[in-house]
C-alpha cells in the first residue's frame, strides 16, 4: 500500500506544473478555446516558460473549481456569469463591485475583451415565422414546442430556472451538449435551444434569435477572472494580456468562431492569425490531418500514462487485499462488493467529487478515479483464480510443511496466475475507454481530441480521437493474449 500511495504521489508530481509556468484554462465551448489560446499567446513572449493551456474543463463549476485551488491561473469568464453564478448576485453587477466581492477570495477580474456573448433561446426562422413567434413572450404561448437546453442553461441560477419565472415558459427541455444542439435542431429532433449570441451557426441554419422582451438576461461581457498573484508572479505576461482590453468586438469573434465551427481551423492558428492580423489559410483540414495531427504523440504518451499508473496502482492495491481477504468468506464478499459499488459510480461524477475533495484538477484525480474503477476486474479475478486452485494441492502444499505464506507465495498465486492476468487484461481494457473522460478535467489523453469535437459538433475530430483509443484496446488485447499464451506454454 505504501508503495502504491509512493508511486501515486510520483506521477501526479510528473504531471504538475509546480514552477512558475502560467496556466490558463477554458470551459467546453469554442469561443472558450479561442479565447484561451488568445491570451496564451498574449503572455507567451513575457513567459520563461510556454504557458499551459488546459482546454475543455467542462461547465463553469468544473473551470472555477479549478482556478480557486489554484489548478489553473486565469480563464476567460462573462461577468453575467461571474455575479449570478459564481457570486450568487440576485442582480448584475459592475466590474469594481465584483472585483471587491472576489478579492477575499483571492481572485481578480480584468482585461473585458471588448464583446458580450449572452444568453438567448433560438427557434428555426420559418417555423417561427409560421407560429408568429418573435420574442419570449411569444414562446410562452406555445407549450407544444421541444426544447433542447443545454444541461448547464438548465441548471444555471440565469438559466432555465429563472427564465420559466419571468416568462411563464410550461415547456420540458431535454438536456442536450451545447455543440449537438445545432445539429439536433437542424435535424428537426427539437424546435427551441439555447444559444451564445456570438455563435457562428446561428445565421448558417437560419436560426431566429428570440428577442428578452422583458430584458431577463444580463449582459455577458467577456473578461479574464484571474489569481491575484499572476500581476506579481507574471507581471510583464499580465501587462501584455491587459492590452486585450477592447481589441475583440461581436463580429471579430463571430468570425474566428465560424473558422473553428465552419471551417475546422484549428484554435491556435485562428488566436495566432488574429494577433497577427493575419487572414490565414481557410482550407477545412482533412480526416487524416485530423488523424495523424502534431498532437497524435503528446496525447498517445498522455493516454499510456494515465492507463500504465492507473492499472499498475490497482495491481498492487488489489493483489494484496485479495490475498488478505481470501480466508474470509464474508470479508471477502464486504471488500468485493464495495470495489462492485465504485463500479456503478458514473465516471464524470466520481471526477466532480475528487476535485471537490482534493482541491485539484488534471491527472491526480483522474489516476485516482481509473486506479478506483480497476480494483474490482484484478481483485475478483484473483480471488476467483486461489479459488479455483485444487483442494489437492492446497493439502500437497501443507503436507509438504509449508507455512499459509509460503503456499501462497510458491503454490496458489503461481496456480491463480493466468485469471489473475486475464483481470488485468480486462482492468486496461476499461482503463482505456474510461480514460478518455478524464480531457473533461485536464487531464490530457485521446479523449481531449473528442471533447473537442463534441464542442465543435466535429465528427471527423471526434473519430480522431476515438480511433487511437481502439487501436490501443487493440494492441493491449494482443501483448496480454501472447503474454497468457507464454504463461501457459510455461506452465506446460
């Protein structure tokens, strides 16, 4: 156990950034990207190192979770967001209001980019030509309609919840992923969502935005919230960033979105490309350009680690309690149906825990979350496999005058070695897949390929990146098929 907790510690210190490395984080949504790289590549001359960007952390809780414990150093924020969201304002507040609620918090606003990127509902145009339905008040009218919100608009403060009460809306939302929600209202699977004013698919899908007849929504100014040790710790690097100030309005950031959504550019190239004032190349990348991109090795490495230290940590957590829990039957049904349990725990919740618990984002709680889900596959097996060993050699071994270690050590694990194997085999193989979830919280892996494609609604990126993750499976199955086929042939 010692040892697993020390080789635990070992990779989250491989992992982290613990220098003066400037990190900036992004929620799920394409503007979000852009604007990361934006100020990434702001600092990046005023930086020793190149700042680390922690792109997709997921909805709002997930990103401002992290810059409170100070897993990422600044992200792109709106102020809606941060006075009814993050400060529970009942009402909008100025920026010098907000930067004195935060600063106990040791948190900062600044550099508002120049834009305001709100909230509002959007119906197909003919169909609302069709109804007469121009704003709000119109929609309230029509309980028929199908609405698909996205699962953070529903649970939001200024979400969902305070739009039925200004407006009197009866209508049900379906939950759905912001990116999916253009392509289900296109699809005609839903008649209402809910939309980023500066989102590119609104006029492609002639969409008509809905007029806030009663002015519910704030205003959504984008602005950095950020530690306030960055301007000391990065002075020269925040001085470039505060520069952003008004240098984005609507229809800049309306056109770098499209790039990313219409035109598959990547968000880099579209931040450097704006900086430069540079009009880029417009050329949609291809599948395999997608495939076989710059960033096929970082990710490949990211993945193999995540998937080695988890499955590794579990082995040597596992193998041992299997062993000390053999003896007794009901202890051993106790500790294998607890490992059961943890198997029920979807993956996205058991990572909003962890970060709730240990205060950190990126690979710590995602090796902690994949060693959990590994414990049950290795430590049933291994229970099955003493088991299943011959209650002959069990007595072969004591008549031998073998002590319970030594028979354990030199007869029944030897013995319990092939299905203990084939649970390790089986603890990669859900390792792999699970571990694509862990992108959602910085973590890296094949799974930052489809976070991002969800966000872009990109289904060639989505396939980039699911691809990977199979020929691994693939290749797992078959190093663990030669390595049970050479367990055999020694055996024999």
């Amino acid at each position: 156990m010692a040892t697993a907790v020390a080789l635990l510690l070992l990779a989250s210190t491989a992992f982290a950034q613990v220098n003066e490395t400037l990190r900036i984080g992004s929620k799920r949504f394409t503007e979000s990207y852009i604007l990361a790289e934006v100020v990434a590549q702001t600092a990046a001359p005023f930086t020793g190192t190149p700042p680390v960007i922690r792109q997709g952390l997921g909805n709002t809780a997930i990103v401002y979770e992290a810059l409170r414990s100070g897993g990422i150093d600044m992200y792109a924020e709106y102020t809606g967001t941060i006075a009814l969201e993050i400060l529970k304002s009942d009402k909008p507040m100025s920026r010098e209001a907000m930067s004195a609620a935060l600063a106990p918090l040791g948190l900062g606003v600044g550099a508002p980019f120049g834009f305001n990127d709100g909230y509002a509902l959007a119906m197909r145009a003919a169909d609302a030509d069709r109804l007469g339905i121009r704003n709000l008040s119109d929609l309230a009218k029509h309980a028929e309609l199908r609405l698909g919100l996205s699962n953070e608009f529903i649970g939001r403060a200024d979400g969902w919840k305070g739009l039925t009460t200004a407006y009197g809306l009866s209508q049900l939302p379906t939950g759905l992923d912001h990116g999916l929600a253009y392509d289900a209202i296109k699809a005609q699977q839903v008649d209402v969502i809910d939309i980023y004013t500066t989102d590119a698919k609104i006029d492609s899908l002639g969409l008509r935005v809905l007029q806030d007849d009663r002015n519910y929504f704030p205003r959504y100014d984008a602005v950095v919230l950020y530690r306030l040790d960055v301007p000391t710790r990065s002075a020269k690097a925040w001085a470039a960033i505060e520069k952003l100030q008004g240098r984005i309005d609507e229809r800049a950031m309306i056109a770098m979105n499209a790039r990313a959504e219409l035109q598959g550019a990547g968000f880099d190239v579209i931040a450097r490309d704006f900086l430069s004032g540079g009009k880029g190349d417009t050329a949609e990348r291809g599948f395999m350009a997608k495939l076989f991109g710059p960033d096929l090795w970082r990710l490949t490495r990211q993945h193999l680690l995540l998937v080695g230290v988890s499955v590794g940590l579990a082995l040597l957590i596992a193998v041992p309690l299997a062993v000390v829990v053999f003896p007794f039957v009901r202890l051993r049904a106790v500790v294998l149906g607890l490992s059961g349990l943890l198997q029920t725990v979807p993956s996205l919740a058991l990572l909003a825990v962890l970060i709730s618990l240990i205060g950190s984002i990126g690979t710590l709680p995602a090796l902690i979350a994949l060693t959990l889900y590994s414990l049950l596959p290795i430590m049933r097996n291994t229970v099955t496999g003493l088991t299943e060993v011959p209650e002959g050699v069990r007595q072969a071994g004591t008549a031998l005058g073998m002590t319970h270690a030594q028979s354990m050590r030199l007869v029944l694990l030897p013995l319990a070695l092939p299905t203990l194997i084939a649970g390790v085999r089986t603890a990669t193989t859900i390792a792999i897949g699970t571990a694509t979830i862990a992108a959602f919280i910085g973590a890296g892996g094949y799974g930052e390929r489809i976070v991002t494609g969800l966000a872009l609604n990109d289904r060639a990126l989505l396939v980039a990146g699911a691809l990977p993750a199979a020929a691994l499976a693939l290749v797992s199955e078959a190093i663990f098929e030669t390595i049970e086929w050479l367990v055999r042939r020694g055996r024999r």
